[in-house]
C-alpha cells in the first residue's frame, strides 16, 4: 500500500480515480503553475510592462515537459522553496535573457494559490460530469418504480407503505441540491490570486490592477474584491459544499447497504458472476460498492473540520494553513470523485427486488395499516377514540402473533363499526402511498433542467 491509500497500485481505485490522479498530479501541479505564468507574461506584454519578445519566450517556456522534476524537487529540498526552483528550472530550460522578466511583481503565493484553484476547476468540472448522470440514473429509478409499494421505515421499524420511486426521487432531490450548491459555490471558490509580495502590488505601480483583471481572464477565472491570502474560507466552503455532497452520497450507500440485508432482500447492487464476498464462504453476495462510498464519505467529511480550520490565519501571510491545504485538497478532491463515480455504478445497476418489498409489506401481519384501520374507524367513532381502540387491538396483535384482520373482527365495537370488507380494503398496503407518485413527478419536473 503506498503512503496515501490513493497512491497504491492496488488499492487507489476504492479512493479516487484516474481522472483526478492525473488532475493532481505533480505534472499537472507544476503546469498549472506554468499556466499562470505564461498568462502573466502575455498580459505584462499586452499592457507594455515587459519586452514582447521576452514574454513570447516566456510563454514557450512554460510547458512541463521542458523541465526536470526530479531536479526541481532536489532544489526545493535545499531552498525549502517551491517557486524558486521552478523559475531556475524554467531558466536553465530556456538561459535566455527573457527569463530575466519571468514572475514579475508576483509572489509564489499568488502562482501556488491560482495553481490550486486551476485544478480544483478542472475537479469540479468532473465532478459536476458525474453528479448530473448521478442525477439521471437517479431519476430513471424514480419514474421506472414509480408505483412499485415497499415498506416505508421510522425509527428502524416498519411504519406506513411507500414507493420505491418515492425514495429514488428523494435521493434525486438531494442530489440535485448539492449541483445547486456546487454551482453557487464556482463564483466564491474559483477566485484568481495575484495580489504581490504583501497583498498591495505594489511592485507593478498604478498598472496592479489592470495585470490583475487581464491575467484572471486569460484564465478563466474571477477577480476577488481583494486579495485572499490569509483568507482561505473559500478553501473552507470546498470542503463544506464536497462534505454535504459526500453525506448525501453516504446516505444513499447506506440505504441501499441496508436493505441489501438478507432479511430484507429489497436492493442489491450490482452483482457481475465472479465477484467474490468471502474467502470461505461462498454463498455471500456482499454490498463492498456501498460499504466503500459509505467509508469515502466519512473520510471526506473528517477534512472538513481541518479546512474550517485553516480559516484562522495570521496577519497577511500564513505558510501554515497553505501546508495544510495542501495535504487535504488533493484527498477531498479524490476522494469526492470516486463517491460520485461509484454511486452512479450503483444506481444505474441497482437490482430492484418488488417481490421482496410486497413480501416484506405482510411482515407485521396488516399492523402496517394501522394509520388507515385508525382513521376509517375515526369517521364512525371519533378519531382520538379510534386511536385508542386500534391501538389496544394492535398491541393485542402483535403480542400473540395473529393477524390484524383476525384482531379487528374480534373486537366487538370495532366490528360492529367496519365490515370485513371496509377492513380488507384498508388493510392493502399498495393503495396507501399517498401522494408517493405526485411527489416523484414533482421531483422529475423539478430537477429536469439539471439532466
């Protein structure tokens, strides 16, 4: 196992993805590095603050692949700088006088910050990619069972039918909120940071600001009112918005984990012949998908307290909560991707047991309809009244093992109130859902601009 579990060549795919590896690889660190340079470069030429044909160097220069690595993390170990040695590696790629006007009135903070968030932009994206099929393999379980009644569930016991479509489109919403959020969050999080050696730019006069906006647009990112150096609750709200997101993820594992249980049998996640769920008991047909979105939601939101506390910074720089970012961002990011990737494999191969969720409905024996029993009693006798006799009949029930109907038509008052056939009706679970497939419309109505 490497010393990240998402660097082990056997392990890293249960922790993160290629897709995000690559995103925070050190090559791709050290190109987004690169990036901000060049477009600084090119904006300094654009306003006259640099040679054009230095800044045209500069901007060959700027390519990973031109520069050692191993080199550069050599010279990182011996100047406990990371910037530097990336400016000599740029300048021994390209020992030209126009290295002379590489990093002008920056400061590494403002190259490493904008870098961070260059990545997180390129992470989201994919993200964003993987919540809205998330969402459509979501909806497409709601509107497909949109009818299907299974036993809905409080406090652990079973309490008043539902739908499954009621629950998938449930799980829609939620997602749906979290791409609501991940949206808002862009405009706070994806800020540029290039403010100079103390956050004034003083280095570049009164042309600070005009290289400060031409820089941001070149790469596509916005301009804070002010700079953000010690302000890191951006950093913060990441990992706030990816810990709701991976909550959510988290809950929908672990429903579907728990009613995977052999004692319910209503869900199983995908299952393709070969997978194995003991080493000597074959007969196991274990939930590891759930259990691992489950574990990668934990740890998502255990970086949370840490970001919120990387907020606490001191005066105008603080190389601290920058080490510590830089610990945690590329796991929230890794870590996010993979839930959101391995949830979607979950629902869009979810097996989805109806004959299970009607046999599981007759659990209790009809104590499940006690709500209807309790208010068709209520129209003849009063509903506290009723409430008080159905609740003596079910207690009965459920103590001595008999079905409800048998319990009913024993109680004289409440025989004399309801026929067998009012108490027939009312004891069939699947035509009282309720308003289970209004709601599931409401939500394909609702979230539809998102898919």
């Amino acid at each position: 196992m490497g010393t990240y579990v998402s660097d082990s060549r056997l392990f890293r795919d249960q922790f993160s993805t290629p897709r995000m590896r690559e995103i925070f690889s050190d090559e791709n660190c050290v190109q987004k590095w690169l990036d901000v340079e060049a477009g600084l470069a090119r904006v300094q030429a654009r306003l006259g603050i640099i040679p054009a044909d230095a800044a045209e160097t500069i901007i060959a220069t700027c390519k990973v692949e031109l520069l050692d690595l191993d080199a550069m993390k050599l010279e990182m170990d011996r100047t406990s700088h990371p910037i530097v040695p990336l400016l000599r590696e740029m300048k021994k790629a390209s020992p030209t006088p126009a290295m002379e006007w590489v990093h002008y009135g920056a400061t590494t903070q403002d190259i490493m910050d904008t870098g961070v968030v260059l990545q997180v932009k390129e992470g989201l994206d994919e993200i964003d990619a993987g919540m809205k099929a998330l969402l459509a393999a979501a909806c497409a379980l709601a509107e497909k069972h949109r009818d299907l009644a299974m036993a809905g569930r409080s406090h652990g016991q079973q309490a008043l039918p539902i739908t499954f479509g009621f629950k998938a489109a449930g799980w829609a919403a939620e997602i749906a909120r979290s791409m609501d959020r991940l949206a808002q969050m862009r405009e706070r999080v994806l800020v540029g940071s290039f403010a100079g050696a103390i956050g004034t730019l003083a280095a570049l006069g009164d042309k600070g600001a005009a290289v400060q906006d031409g820089l941001f647009a070149e790469l596509g990112l916005a301009n804070g009112l002010i700079t953000w150096h010690t302000a890191r609750d951006g950093m913060a709200e990441l990992a706030c918005t990816l810990g709701i997101l991976a909550g959510t993820l988290g809950r929908i594992a672990h429903e579907i984990y728990e009613l995977q249980k052999t004692e319910f049998s209503e869900l199983e996640e995908p299952f393709n012949p070969g997978k194995v769920g003991s080493s000597t008991m074959p007969h196991k047909r274990n939930p590891p998908a759930c259990e691992g979105i489950v574990a990668l939601a934990r740890a998502v939101r255990a970086i949370v307290p840490q970001a919120v506390e990387c907020v606490i910074a001191d005066h105008e720089r603080d190389k601290i909560v920058l080490q510590s970012e830089r610990e945690f961002t590329s796991r929230l990011m890794c870590m996010t991707h993979a839930a959101v990737m391995k949830t979607g494999f979950v629902l869009r191969g979810l097996t989805v047991r109806g004959d299970m969720m009607q046999r599981n409905l007759g659990a209790l024996n009809g104590l499940l309809m006690s709500e209807p029993v309790m208010f068709t009693l209520g129209h003849k006798v009063g509903k506290q009244e009723a409430h008080e006799m159905v609740y003596e009949v079910c207690m009965h029930a459920f103590e001595h093992g008999i079905p409800l109907k048998t319990a009913l038509l024993a109680n004289n008052a409440i025989a004399a109130a309801l026929t067998e056939a009012e108490i027939d009706a009312v004891l069939d679970p699947n035509t009282y859902t309720g308003l289970s497939g209004y709601f599931v419309d409401r939500v394909l109505a609702g979230v539809k601009g998102k898919l």
